[in-house]
C-alpha cells in the first residue's frame, strides 16, 4: 500500500487574541503558507467568523488537498492542518505562526495518510 | 490548558471505487454524518471532482469545526477527517464506511486539540 500524503496537524498556543479574531490575519497567513509551498487552491476559501468571544473558520480546498484553521481567541489557539497528498517539504509552521499570530509555543504533528 | 476538541483521522481502505468516484456517494456519506451527530453545517459544502483518474474532495465548514474527505479510486483509499471542538460522540466510522464506500478496513485515530 502506497501512502498517500501527509497531515501536518499544527497546535498553536499563546496566539494574541487580536490576531486570532481577525480574518484578515488569517488570510495573509494562508496566503504565505500558499506561496511558499505553491499551493493550488481549487476553489475560494470560506470564512467563518463567529461571534465574540468566538473565533474564525477557514476552509481552502487545494489540488493537494487541504488547508484549514479553527482559531479560539479567549484561550490564545489555533489548530492549524495541512494535507498534501503529493509530497511537499514541511513548512516552518513554528516560525510562521509565531510571526503572523504571535504564538509563544506551536506543536507539530505528521501523520501519514493512507498507510494502514 | 482546556482541550479544544478532538479530530478524527480516518483510513478507509479497499473501497469500491465507483463510489469514491461518485460526488453524489460521498454527499450522502456528509449528510448521514451531519444528521447523526447534529452537526450544523455554517456554509454549503465545497466538492471538487478531478478528472479520472482523480478521486473527489470534500469540504464542508461547521459550527464544530470541519469535515473533510479525499477519495482516490485508484487505490481504494478514502482519507476523511472530523473535527469537533466541542464534545462529540465518536461516529462509528467504521461501520458508516462499510455501507456508503464497500470499504475493507478502517483505521480511525483520535486526536486531542489543543493540549500543549
């Protein structure tokens, strides 16, 4: 059984809260994550902000498969994944988040997908 | 630290590949899903069907978070993912899989969020 792809699954924590609620931060951080790993989005990305305290949703349906994000600004997380379903280096998820959400601590996990 | 949520990472191996083909098949699987857990779509699914030999993907945003599924007829293979931030019963993915895919086996990992 061949593998097919990996799920980078990206924990956050210590995110300002500011940066969490904003869609627009996201956004950009979605849009890095896309040009660095040329990325092909298939379709547009869905947003969804829910109301305070809530956070945002984003949804990016990708050729390689998908990227999405789940922000909770009252505790200062976000849970980030990646699937690439073709190969793809890993990108700097630490140092990213730690730019774009000013997270102090980000976790990475990469599970392969399609290995039994 | 509060958990935020829990994912499933689901394998689903040897499907029938008709189904894993068939947007239709894998729409019904979604709303089996939606129905018997309660979950409350935010925005209408996004599908996209590459061309064969290409399988389907699936997005579909939530209140609870997401739910995702990448198909590959050619090998049998459906990756499908199910984040809840908030408590869930788990699915029985296995036996769900079985009835809408024809899948053979099903790996299912349970992933906390959120826990440093």
């Amino acid at each position: 059984m061949k593998a097919s792809g990996v799920e980078w699954i990206v924990e956050a924590f210590g995110c300002e809260p500011a940066r969490l609620a904003d869609r627009f931060a996201l956004e950009a951080l979605f849009q890095r994550c896309i040009d660095e790993l040329d990325l092909k989005p298939m379709q547009p990305p869905q947003w969804q902000v829910f109301p305070a305290p809530g956070g945002v949703t984003g949804l990016l349906l990708l050729a390689e498969s998908h990227l999405t994000i789940h922000t909770f600004p009252k505790t200062g997380f976000a849970a980030l994944n990646l699937y690439c379903s073709r190969p793809r280096p890993a990108w700097p998820f630490a140092d990213r988040l730690r730019e774009h959400l000013l997270a102090t601590r980000v976790d990475v996990r990469e599970l392969a997908r399609g290995l039994p």
